[in-house]
C-alpha cells in the first residue's frame, strides 16, 4: 500500500540506502559501531546542544553483534 510521505530534508547519505514508497527486503549490507558522548553525533539543519557533564563508558562483550555474511 502506498504511503503519503510528508516533507524530508536529507542532508548527506553515505553508503546507504534511502527508499520512499513500497519495499520487500531492505538488509544492510554493512555493520558499525560508535561510542560518543552526549550531542557529540548530532545531525541536522540546526543543532543547538547544552551538555554539563559528557562521559561514554563502554563495556561490550559481544563478539558479534550483526553478521552480515549471506545477507544479500
């Protein structure tokens, strides 16, 4: 069923895939991580950020946390 799509502002795509309208199968075919602290990764237009106090301790004990072999 198609969808009514309101307005969108797209300011940068990197490797990705941007779809609008009917899909099946939509499967990354990459798979990151990042650790930052508060409003260190924010996108947009305009960003007004106000942070007091900004620590990112990371503990992760997964080997694997989205396989993407065979994901096609």
């Amino acid at each position: 069923m198609p969808a009514i799509i309101g307005p969108v502002q797209i300011i940068h795509v990197s490797g990705g895939v941007v779809q609008f309208g009917d899909t099946v199968i939509i499967s990354p075919k990459t798979a990151s991580k990042s650790t930052s602290g508060q409003g260190a990764i924010n996108t947009g237009g305009f960003i007004v950020t106000n942070n007091g106090l900004s620590a990112s301790n990371v503990l992760d004990t997964n080997l694997i946390d989205q396989p993407i072999v065979g994901n096609n």
